[in-house]
C-alpha cells in the first residue's frame, strides 16, 4: 500500500508543479487549441488556450512509479515487472500519437490533426505490439501478463480467442478505450475528473487482486476466489501514479481551464483504461467502470448511424455533453453532472467487483 501512496503522491506533485510550467511554454511557442466551428458558440473564446497538457499527466506517471519503485528496490523489494512496462509502454505511445495529432491541430491552424488512416496506423502499432508483448513475456511459472480468454472480473474459461483472437481483440479494445476518453474531452475538467474516479477504482481493483492473489497461500474461502493476476501490485502502482497526475493537471484544467489535455491526454488515458482491464483480466468490467465514455461514444456512433440512413439527428449535437450545452445547459453544469455519473458508474463497478468476489468465497 505505501508504494501506491508514495507514486501517487509524487505523480500529483509532479503535475500540479509541471502544468503551470507547460501553460507557460506552450503560450510561448503558441501551442494553442483550435476550437471546431459547428460547437457550441460559448467554445470560441476558448481558442488559443494551451493545450497538450497530457504530457504532464505522463510525465507525472512516469515520474510516481520511478520513484515509488526505486524505493521499493533501495528497501530490499522487487523490482519493475513486465506488466507495469508493458502498461506504461502502451499509455506513452498512444499519448505520442496523440502529441503528433496536437501538433499538426497547431501548425495547421485547423480543428483536425492527423487524419483518420494515420490516427489509425499509429494506434493500431502501438496496440499490436503491446498484445503480442503481453502474451510473450512470461514469469518463471510461464505466466504472461495477459490473458487468451474474455474476462468480466476475471478469466472466463469458456470464451478464448487464441493468440492471433487476442492480437484482434486487443487492438478494438484499444482503440475503442483510447477514442472513447477522446470523445469525453470537450469540456474543461470533464475527461480528467472522469478518469480519476476510473483510475481510482482500478487502483482498489488491482491492490484488492494483489491482496488475495493466487500466488499467496490462502486458505479457506478465500483460496476459491483468488484472482490469477500478474503484478497486480505493480499494476496498481502505475494506476496510483497516473491518479496523481490526473488530480494534478485536473487543478489547472477545471473550469475555466488555463490548459487543454488535447489528444496527448485523452489517447494516453484511454489506451491507460485499455491496458489495464485488459492486464487484470476485468475487460467486460470496464464498460461499467467507465461508463461515461462508453455512452460518449455510443453517442457519437449513434449520431453518424442515424443520419446517414435516415438524414436526422437524434442529439442536437454529438458528443453527448454538448447536447446538454446547445439545450441551454451551462458548461459547469454539464460537468458536474456527468462527474457524478462518472463517479456513480465507477462505484457501480467496484460493488460488481467485490460482489463477484463474494460469491466466490460464499461472503
């Protein structure tokens, strides 16, 4: 447990001390958010606002986890473990695609940065080659990080994919995480506050699998609802860092922001998500967890669906939050409601969680 105090405490730190450094730079060099036309109109005065304030949140999760771990070691405890890599490399890449994405939004002066094959190309490397590691790099007991089966609170024996199924697999979920959170960012705090209730749950789901952990020597009930999990501990570690990093950036990007997480945020916290139900094996979980973005989503596919075969709109405008903010809705209000959807969907999740446990142990 005091490893995941100690790196999110310094991931918050960080942030909250790195941001302000960020706003300032990127002011400097004019790296400021080009806002969409067709939005709401109340977004136009937010055009030039600093934006690629993910950079913080990562740096922030690097720096909690380096730090928690090189006490962990400097004390006698183990050391980094392949998932906690794998999880780190998978949020650091998609933020990079997300950083080119940014970039070009601010050279061009346009509200789009890569284009959709690009976008696609990118997130598709990342994903495949952290699927292919998670199934390769395997413990002495020949554990991979990952799983070939489908999982709700964990393994669901009956449901394999194979391991080409699980390189698929794994490139929808990740791209379906990663574009979900994106679609979420398109009000100040909303995307950063949501995260931290997912991330926080996922902090208590890993550090709960940690504790009842097949590798310890249970006995009892408790044996029947071990969780065959690798490195949940320091899967919850890297989650506490990035919780830290998000409250910290959150400071500065609530309403009004001084600064945007752009695609560099939003790309790197949902391939974050992605990593890890995919790492503690509560891949269905997730879409109660993260609720929010999930029905983000679904309202933007809904949107395209619709129109396209019908010619009509069912929300005044897509993603879902600015349906409330065209209907009169002020950008606060929006906010705080969907945190408390965000909050109650991931609290929801963690009752499933601990419930599934129970029934496995006859609590």
């Amino acid at each position: 447990m005091k490893s995941i105090l100690i790196a999110a405490v310094v991931g918050l730190v960080v942030s909250i001390l790195l941001t302000p450094y960020l706003i300032k730079v990127f002011s400097r060099q004019g790296f400021g958010q080009e806002i969409r036309d067709d939005g709401p109109q109340t977004h136009l005065k937010k055009r030039g606002t600093p934006t690629m304030g993910g950079t913080a949140i990562i740096i922030a999760m690097w720096a909690g986890y380096l730090v928690s771990i090189g006490i962990q070691r400097a004390t006698g405890g183990a050391g980094p473990t392949a998932s906690a890599w794998l999880l780190l490399y998978l949020t650091t890449g998609l933020g990079f695609v997300g950083m080119l994405d940014d970039y070009i939004k601010i050279r061009k002066q346009r509200s789009l940065g890569l284009n959709k094959r690009a976008k696609l190309v990118g997130q598709t490397f990342i994903a495949v080659s952290f699927a292919v590691l998670a199934l390769l790099f395997k413990n002495a007991d020949g554990v991979a990080p990952a799983s070939v089966h489908l999982s709700y609170a964990r393994d669901l024996k009956f449901i394999t994919f194979g391991a080409i199924g699980f390189v698929i697999f794994a490139i929808l979920v990740i791209a379906a995480w990663s574009n979900a959170v994106n679609f979420t960012d398109g009000l100040d705090g909303l995307a950063a506050g949501s995260s931290v209730m997912v991330v926080g749950t996922y902090v208590f789901i890993c550090f709960y699998e940690f504790r009842n952990s097949c590798s310890i020597d249970l006995a009892g009930a408790a044996a029947n609802g071990c969780y065959d999990v690798r490195d949940p501990l320091d899967l919850a570690v890297v989650a506490g860092a990035a919780l830290g990093g998000c409250v910290g950036f959150l400071w500065w990007n609530a309403h009004p922001a001084r600064i945007f997480m752009g695609d560099s945020g939003s790309l790197a916290l949902g391939g974050l998500i992605a990593g890890l139900s995919i790492l503690s094996k509560t891949e269905l979980l997730t879409v109660v967890i993260a609720g929010l973005a999930v029905v983000e989503m679904l309202s933007v596919v809904l949107q395209i669906a619709v129109y396209k075969t019908r010619k009509v709109r069912i929300f005044k405008m897509a993603p879902f939050h600015h349906h409330f903010e065209v209907g009169g809705w002020t950008e606060t209000t929006v906010m705080v409601r969907f945190w408390l959807l965000a909050a109650m969907s991931a609290a929801l999740g963690a009752a499933l969680f601990y419930a599934e446990w129970l029934t496995r142990t006859g609590g």
